[in-house]
C-alpha cells in the first residue's frame, strides 16, 4: 500500500491499533467464549502468513502503530512464530509496540523468541488458579502448562498482564486471591465483564457478574486509588495500596467506553470489523486477492472508516436473551 494517509473516522478517531486475529482455532473451549463442538474455518478460507505480513505492513503504512496478534489460540497456528520474527522488525520502524494475547498453554514453548523477536509485553488470559476449576470453565486440563508459561514468559523477560473474565458462580470467590498472586508475581491483572458473543451451551446472564460489584467487594479489602496509568484502551485502572501491584477493570456492559476507541480487528478470514460490538465489516481477503490489491485495500479501508460506530450496543439484561452478535470472541480475539 503506497497510500499513506492516517485512518481517522467519521468521528474523527484516529486508528492506531490494531488487533488481527491469525486463527479462530484454539486448544481450550472456555465455555464462556466458545461451544465444546465448535466448528472451525476450513484452511482455505484463513489468510495465508504471507497475507497477514503484507496486510500488517499496509496498516502500518497507514498510521497504525500498535499491533496484538490474537486469536483463537494464536499460539497454535503453525509457523506463526515466523510472522512473529518479520513483524519484530518493524518494531521501533513505524510499529511501536507489537504484542499477543495468548492463554499461555504454549508459552514455555515460545517465550524466549517472542522476547528476542521484539515482543515486550503480552497479556495471558487466567480465570482461576484452581485446576479443577480450570478444567471445568476451559474444558482442559491445562492449568499447570499455562502456569509454566507464565513463568518462562517472566523468566524471558517479558512484562505480562493477566486477563481475567469475571464469573458469577465460577471464579467470583477467587478473584481477590487472583490478584494477590498476581501481584505477588509481579503481573497487572485486568478484570472483563463478560460479553454476549456467539452461542455457547450456558446462558451467560447466569454467570455475568459487574465489576462495579467486584470493586465493591476489593474496596472492603483493600485501598483503590484510580490509577493515572492509561492504555488508550478500555480499561479504567487502579492501583492497590496494599499489594503494590494494578489492577484494571474492563466494562463493556455497566460502563461505556467508546468515545476513545483508537482501534479496528481483523479476523483470520481478513473481515475487518470496525467495532468488537458491532457487525460493521469489510472484506479485506477479497481486497488482498483481487486483481490490484492496493487500491482495493484502500478503498476497503475509506468505507471502513465510514462504518465505524459511535459505540457499542451490548446488554445481558435478562435470562436466555440471545447474543448481542452471532460471532464468536475466538473469531475478533477480544
Ligand atoms: N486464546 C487467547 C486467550 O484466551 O487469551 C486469545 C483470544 S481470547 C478470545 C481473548 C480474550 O477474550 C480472553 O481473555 C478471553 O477470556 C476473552 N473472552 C472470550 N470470550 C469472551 C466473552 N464472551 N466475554 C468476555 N471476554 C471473553
Ligand atoms: Fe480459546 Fe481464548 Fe476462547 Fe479460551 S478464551 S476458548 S483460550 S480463544
């Protein structure tokens, strides 16, 4: 793409980071994101490595300066730690900041190279420290593989974050011990309402818990002082007097957090979504194989830019309400 010029909305946004999702595959089936059955896309209609470098280096082109590799599992894609070495280059050369979200299972596996291909930082996702209790919500008995992770990522270098998607009747009890250990550990840990994302088997209005209750609760624990940190993201942050460490909470559902919104995702299949609550979309794969992908990309990307909503729309106000999107989390990676 010779087409330079900066990605701003029709709210005058401007995009700068973007998170591209390089498989709709993964190793777990949390039950709140995915169907123990669930079907995943044939080979041939994902984006090849070389496509997601090409496209990568196209919005970096075009002013976008923070780029996640997420998921799925992106761990699990075969060869994606060399989409990982091309991308590092760019790092420091138009990309600020390149980094994944994972769920640690193949951590041990990779750390040393994310951190030696550029990657700085990473988020894990981790709803509990209870393996039992793992076992159930993600369907896998992998808890003592993504500890492992965690630990070789800490030993390589790498700054982690923690993820945490808040569970009424599931990990509610645990979360302040969560975070004790992951501040004993030296990790932030972020809490996310869950948000009504693709069909699985459970109501998920059974188990969505607001964090406004959560910091209730931790304030009557501990001391809370909103944090002056900032991501440009949607968490609100806060640092907690007594362990030393930060915590964030992410709020889509009791607290909206769109005027800033500074990002776009795009799936493996190359549908670019300009909104995680939205169905806005346009088809980049198309663009990329077509005839004269530039100017195809390009134009893509003016209607993207067009198409981006205000906000969001999302709402878990009453038992067996359908999602507010038939897509998946695994298909935008959150
Ligand atoms: N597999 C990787 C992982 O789990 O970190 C990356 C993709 S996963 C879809 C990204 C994040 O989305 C995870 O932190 C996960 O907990 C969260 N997530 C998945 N489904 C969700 C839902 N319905 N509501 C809120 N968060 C969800
Ligand atoms: Fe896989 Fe991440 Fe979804 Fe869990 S949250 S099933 S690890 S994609």
């Amino acid at each position: 793409m010779t087409n330079k010029a900066p990605l701003i909305d029709q709210f005058a946004r401007r995009i700068s980071y973007l998170r591209l999702s390089v498989t709709d595959r993964c190793d777990l089936r949390c039950a709140y994101c995915m169907p123990e059955r669930q079907v995943f896309l044939p080979k041939s209609e994902v984006l090849t490595l070389d496509e997601m470098h090409d496209l990568a280096l196209g919005f970096i082109d075009r002013g976008i300066t923070k780029l996640r590799l997420t998921g799925g599992e992106p761990l699990v894609r075969r060869d994606v730690i060399d989409l990982i070495q091309a991308l590092g280059r760019k790092v420091g050369d138009g990309l600020d900041e390149l980094t994944l979200t994972t769920n640690g299972t193949r951590l041990a596996e990779f750390a040393d190279r994310l951190a030696a291909f550029g990657v700085r930082r990473i988020n894990v996702s981790l709803d509990t420290l209870d393996r039992d209790r793992f076992a159930k919500l993600a369907r896998r008995d992998s808890l003592p593989q993504v500890l492992e992770g965690i630990a070789a990522a800490k030993a390589a270098g790498l700054k982690v974050k923690l993820n945490t998607v808040a569970l009424k009747g599931e990990n509610e009890d645990e979360i302040p011990d969560l975070i004790a250990w992951a501040h004993g550990q030296g990790h932030d840990l972020t809490l996310i309402e869950v948000m009504p994302l693709g069909e699985v088997e459970e109501d998920r209005f059974d188990h969505y818990l607001p964090l406004s209750v959560v910091q209730e609760k931790l304030e009557q624990r501990w001391t809370l002082t909103p944090s002056g940190h900032r991501t440009g993201g949607p968490a609100r942050y806060f640092d907690v007097a007594e362990t030393g460490g930060r915590i964030g909470l992410i709020t889509p559902l009791t607290n909206n957090f769109c005027d800033g919104c500074n990002r776009i995702r795009v799936t493996a299949t190359g549908q670019l979504y300009a909104c995680l609550g939205g169905n806005e979309q346009v088809d980049l794969r198309g663009a990329l194989r077509s005839a004269d992908p530039e100017t195809a990309i390009a134009e893509a990307l003016d209607v993207a830019m067009k198409i981006k909503p205000a906000r969001h729309h999302f709402a878990i106000d009453r038992p067996g309400s359908a999602p507010a999107l038939a897509r998946h989390m695994s298909m935008t990676g959150g």
